[in-house]
C-alpha cells in the first residue's frame, strides 16, 4: 500500500472538507497535483479533490457545514470551497463528449476511472483517500518512481484534446521528469504530428506555460528536446537555447527568473507572443539591450537595480561562455545605493531648461565615470 502524508492532509481545514462531502454519502479523493508532489516529497501548494458529488449538491454541502463555496468553475464542474481562509478546488468527476484542441464540452461522472482517463499525464491521475491512501488506477505510480512523463493511453489522442497539452509536455518533464532517461519516444512522435495545434493556442496559455517551464531549476534539458521536437520555433521562432544550459550553471543558486532565462534565447521581442505584461516586456527588452553592452556591473546596478545588474552580468556569462567575472552581486549591490550628489536646483537660476537637463546629464556621466567617487563639490566647481 502507498500512502502520502502531510500537514496539508491532516491540517483541520483539509478534514473538515473531505467530512462535508464524505458525511453526504459522496466519495472524495485528493487528486492530480497534491498527491503527485507528496509522493515526490516536493512541497504542496494546492489541494485539489475530485467527487461523484454534482457542483450544485457540493454548494449545498458548503453551506450547510458554514464553509464558504464559490462557483469558480461551475460550468465546467469546479467549485471553490474556502476552510479555515484555505481554498479547496472540488470538482465532479468528468468524462469528456467533445473537443476542439483548445477547449472540452464535458459530461459529469459518477465513476473515477472515467475521470482519470480524461486527464493528461499519468502521474496527473493519481488519487488518495482521507488517510492517504493512494488509488492508482492508470500506473501513474510506477511512471512516477521512474520520472517518466507519459501520456494517458493514446499520446495522439490526448494531444489533440486540448493542444497546450504539447508544452505541458515539456513543461512537466523540466519540473519532474528524469533528464538522464531522456523523453517518452511515443509522445515525442505524436507532438511531431501535431505542431500545427499550436497555432491555435492563446498567448496567454502559451505565454503561462512557457514561464512555468522556464521557472524549473533546469529546463535547458526541455527546452533543447523542444528545440529537436520543433516546438520552440512554433512558439518562439528565432529563439536560440544554445546557452540555456551554461546560464542555469552560472545561476548557481540564485532563484529561477523566467524573463532572465527567456532573454538568453533572444529572438524578437516575445511580449506578443507570449502576451507579457508591459514591465516583464520593459525587463527583457533592457536585458537584451544590456547584454550586448559593456557597462560595468556597478553601473548597471545604478541604472537598473541590484537584481537587474546581476542578471546582465549572467546572461554576458552565459553568451560568452565564461563566469562572470568578480564579485557581481557586492558590486550590483554597491551601484544600486548610489544617489547622484547634484540636484536641478544646484545649477539653477544660472542653467534652465534644455540647457539645465544636458548639464545633469554630463555631470551624472561625470560621476559615473568616476566610479561614484567624485564629490558634489567637485562636480559643481
């Protein structure tokens, strides 16, 4: 018998949700995610139950317990269930009727083997019991201890259900998949059959799931299969990953930033493609910019922040195949403090206008030029 564990299992918050449903005379079963991160003893960040339960009759059991339940989903079968200021994704058991690669029109369930066979990887379609008991009903157990990212059943099949399954792909084998093993040869082949799906994506989904894959402690291994796979031109065309793998080595470890990484591969400017928001647009446009620059470290760190001048001095790092050179972090650290020693009013009435912001700006030149050492004094004499 496998069995998970937890403080997110056994918190009073998770038990009294599985006793409004269980008490109602309706299974419930954690499922997916939770169960998947607690066998790898990874931590859990969200629970979600699966239930023979329909949405309205979960609403009903919400109220009548003094939970809170919202409809977040509802349509679709999910309904939010809030204990204890936690929130509860419960969703009914589905099977689907038809799809179009994008989106599912479902029908509710009774029968969880029908709900496990709807979802994407084996190791998705896992459950647990209450005491955390493990159901396995497609051998995602096994899939799981070998690291192994497969495709329920047909990988054809399941692709064509919903097309983003294809970056899911990838994205799930950089979080959990052994990249010593290299990837599932029937999935790689059905992806090569289907690339054309991408194209009918979202950005926002494609630019989601490429963030995700991108925040794994190494998704160079991924990102180089879908390279080999096609993929990365579909949604990313002119995209380089050659020095993908040396940024992550020189990261060490400093957390995963998605933007940093999505600047080495380079390309055009990606927030269309993957519909970044205006200041992750903003960061990787200057990141690009200061790449291929020769500011020192301190100076970067002065313009653009401690955080900002590092990631310029790994992705230079990275391109040119060398550690970064010195203290990156101290003298980024150092540079960010600086405040330039003169203010407009110091040369003013004598200055005024075009002729006032030119004179800071090469005073500011000045000073930079100095290593931050020269003097307000020395700089208004």
């Amino acid at each position: 018998m496998t069995q998970v564990s937890g403080d997110w299992l056994t918190a009073d918050a998770t038990q009294s949700v599985m006793d409004m449903l269980t008490g109602g005379g309706f299974q419930a079963y954690f499922v997916g995610g939770c169960v998947r991160n607690a066998l790898l003893e990874i931590p859990v960040n969200d629970i979600d139950i699966a239930t023979d339960a329909l949405p309205a009759r979960v609403m009903e059991l919400a109220q009548a317990a003094g939970l809170k339940a919202i409809g977040t989903g509802i349509e679709h079968g999910t309904v939010t269930v809030v204990s204890d200021g936690a929130p509860y994704e419960i969703t009914t058991y589905r099977r689907d009727l038809e799809t179009d690669g994008r989106r599912a029109v479902v029908a509710f369930s009774g029968d969880m083997a029908e709900d496990a066979a709807r979802r994407d990887f084996t190791m998705n379609a896992l459950y647990a019991d209450r005491r955390g008991v493990v159901l396995d009903p497609l051998g995602g157990l096994e899939d799981l201890k070998n690291r192994r990212v497969r495709f329920i059943d047909d990988a054809n099949a399941r692709i064509r259900e919903d097309y983003l399954r294809i970056l899911r792909f990838f994205r799930f084998h950089a979080w959990y998949g052994d990249p010593g093993e290299g990837l599932d040869s029937a999935a790689l082949a059905a992806i090569g059959e289907n690339l054309d799906g991408l194209a009918g994506l979202s950005k926002e989904r494609v630019g989601s799931e490429i963030r995700k894959l991108l925040a794994a402690a190494d998704p160079a291994p991924a990102v180089g299969a879908m390279v080999q796979a096609g993929v990365l031109g579909h949604v990313l065309p002119g995209a380089d990953a050659r020095f993908l793998a040396l940024l992550v080595h020189f990261e060490g470890a400093r957390a995963a930033d998605p933007i940093r990484r999505l600047a080495v591969l380079g390309g055009p400017d990606p927030s269309k493609k993957l519909r970044l928001s205006r200041a992750d647009g903003r960061q990787w446009n200057m990141l690009r910019a200061e790449m291929a620059g020769t500011l020192p470290v301190a100076v970067l760190g002065y313009r653009h922040g401690a955080k900002s001048a590092v990631d310029v001095a790994l992705l230079r790092a990275a391109i040119f195949e060398q550690a970064p050179a010195g203290e990156v972090d101290e003298q980024a650290a150092r540079g960010a403090v600086q405040v330039f020693p003169v203010a407009a009013a110091d040369l003013m009435p004598g200055l005024q206008g075009v002729a006032l912001g030119a004179r800071l700006k090469e005073l500011e030149l000045q000073w930079v030029a100095s290593d931050f050492s020269l003097t307000k004094a020395h700089l208004l004499d």
